[in-house]
C-alpha cells in the first residue's frame, strides 16, 4: 500500500526546491478506508444540510495530513545497508527515517478536530493521525456499510448498517463481534439478498465446491482476467469496481458494485470458465473429479440433487432445477450427462450470485 499511494519515500516538504509532501495517501486513507467524502447519519446515510452533503474534510486537512505521512521508505532489504530510498521490498513493515519526517505541528479540521503538536516521531504522529481517524463519527457507519457489501449483499438498508454500526461503536470496532452482526442480521437472510461474486470469487468457489485438486493462483490469472478481474493487479484505487457503482437504466437505483466489471464479454468469459471446469479442460493442473456424480448420473433427480447440495447449499430454486432436469434428460450417456448439468449449474445466474 505505500508503493500504490505513494507514501513509501514521501519526503517532507523543502522550500528551496519547492517541493511539499505527497497527498495521495493522505487522501486515501480518509476518502476509502476511514471517513469517506462526506458526512455520514449513524445508518450510513449522508448528513444533508440545506440541501446539500456536508463535506467530511476539505484540501487543507489533505495537506495536513500529508505531513504526517512523510518519512518512511521500504523496510531494510537483506544483504542492503538500510537507507532512505531502500529497494522495493515487501516482507518487511516500512521503516521510518527521521530526517526525511515532517516535525511541524499539524491541525487536521475534521469534525473532531485533531492537533498534532511539533516534535513528533513519525512512527507517533503516524500512531496519532490513525487514533484521530478511528474517532470519527463516520467510522463506523463508513467502515460497517463496505464490510456488509463485501460479506453479505450490495445495497443494505440503513437499518441494516445503523444496525452493524451500532455494533463497531459499542465494541470499538472488534471485529469479531462486527461480522457476527453482520451474518446474523435479519436483512442477510432473505430471499433476494446478496451480491454478484466477482470474478475471483466464483472462479475459486466453484473449484472448492468441486474439490478440485492441484489449483495454482498463476493457472487462474489468465481466466479471472477474462473475467474483468487481473488477480492482485487493480486498475484504480477504488479496486476494481465502485462500491457505490449502479446498474445503468434501472429504477429506482440498485447499487451492485461487482456489475461494473460484467458485460458481454465478462459475461461469456464467466460461461467459458463454468464450461472448462465441467469438461476438465481448464488447464494441465487443476483437476475436477466427477466420478461421484457419475455414480448418480442414472437418476437424474439425483444428479440434480447431488449439484444442488455441492453448488447451492441446497437452495436451488425451481427454475434453475427445472432447467438441469431437461438438461440431464437430454443426453442418455452419464459422462455428457454430468458435464450438462455441472456447466448448466455453475454458469446460472442463481450460482453467480453470492448468498
């Protein structure tokens, strides 16, 4: 994360050269972890006044920030003298560097407002500017409504993340008691919740449901980027969607962040894979095991059955049930009898969907 936003050799400001620290962390760090862009009610909903959003932080509290943010660089490389301006390495926390620390005061005008007094370490005011942060009312509402989307489902209601907000507040964000109230919710169950799996996500649960043996993360790559996700490689900042991205044409609005990287040729991309992972063809490596399904290819109700408990946690609905009974009674060879029904399965929006 410091080489992505640049906080990895940020140097403090010098007035000679005209140089003043890098924003970019600074600016992340309240805009997609923390606080967000504006001010948030208790339920994640934005605080209106007059009609408008009220900003959470303005440019200077930016620049503040980015003061504190200055002086580290890569932790020390084996076989390397540790200096500033180390060599990229990524096993080791970054190391701070004094003389390259910005020791000037900083105000951060947040709605708590934090001040930082002079002679600060950069490791302390570092410690500082996150305790700062952590104190924000918009923590936890912010922080609950992007864990509900990434655990359980796209677009939760107030209730829903008041709720889990509620949660982080009382028990000062543990996590544990965060996501227990988070899968526990009333609003996690119902029929029609949930989210489209990302690209990541759907190919890897469906080789885990298949028991599928010998699964390199390097022999996915290739498929999940046809997918519109390259595995660990983001396009953005944001990561590869936009947690408030929604579905164009629809109203009222729908908020599904993960149906910004599906199109037409996602979409064919995600039917391709569920079709190589039914027919074994997904590489030399990753192997699926089909002979238990073999043994009830006979019966197709149970073929069905046994594909509803493995893909579907026993929630197949009728119509995707119905569609795999054709699909089974089409063929009267047990091998392109499983491979119908799997890649009929897996390729259905009801799998594709997260619950």
């Amino acid at each position: 994360m410091g080489y992505f936003l640049d906080m990895v050799n940020n140097d403090k400001a010098d007035p000679a050269k005209g140089t003043v620290a890098n924003e970019n962390y600074a600016r992340e760090i309240m805009q997609l972890f923390t606080v967000g862009l504006v001010q948030l009610n208790s339920d994640g909903t934005p605080v209106i006044s007059g009609g408008n959003t009220v900003p959470e932080y303005a440019q200077a509290d930016v620049a503040q920030l980015a003061k504190v943010m200055t002086g580290w660089t890569y932790g020390e490389t084996p076989y390397f003298a540790n200096n500033w301006n180390n060599p990229a390495y990524y096993f080791a926390p970054m190391t701070p560097f004094e003389s390259h620390h910005d020791t000037t005061a900083k105000t951060i005008n947040l709605p708590t407002p934090c001040n930082i007094p002079a002679g600060g370490t950069a490791e302390s005011d570092l410690n500082a500017a996150l305790d700062c942060l952590f104190g924000q009312a918009n923590v936890a509402p912010f922080v609950s409504y992007r864990l509900i989307q990434r655990l359980v489902m796209s677009n939760p209601s107030p209730a829903y993340v008041g709720h889990v907000a509620d949660t982080f507040l009382r028990t000062h964000g543990d996590m544990t008691a965060v996501i227990t109230a988070i899968l526990t919710d009333p609003e996690a169950v119902p029929e029609g919740s949930g989210k489209l799996a990302e690209p990541v996500l759907y190919a890897t649960g469906l080789l885990r449901s298949l028991n599928a043996v010998d699964v390199a993360s390097d022999a996915l790559t290739s498929q999940t980027n046809q997918m519109g996700q390259n595995i660990l490689t983001p396009p953005t900042v944001f990561s590869y969607f936009l947690p408030d991205y929604q579905i164009p044409g629809l109203t009222p609005a729908v908020v599904a962040p993960e149906f910004q990287v599906l199109n037409a040729a996602t979409a064919l991309a995600r039917a391709n894979f569920a079709y190589r992972v039914a027919t074994n063809g997904l590489s030399s490596n990753i192997r699926v095991d089909l002979t238990n399904l073999q043994d009830l290819a006979n019966n197709p109700a149970d073929l069905v059955e046994a594909i509803n408990q493995a893909l579907f946690r026993g929630e197949m609905d009728s119509g995707v049930r119905g569609v795999l009974t054709t699909a089974a009674n089409a063929s009267t060879s047990t091998a392109t009898r499983v491979r119908s029904v799997l890649y009929a399965a897996a390729a259905s929006p009801q799998y594709q969907v997260q619950r």
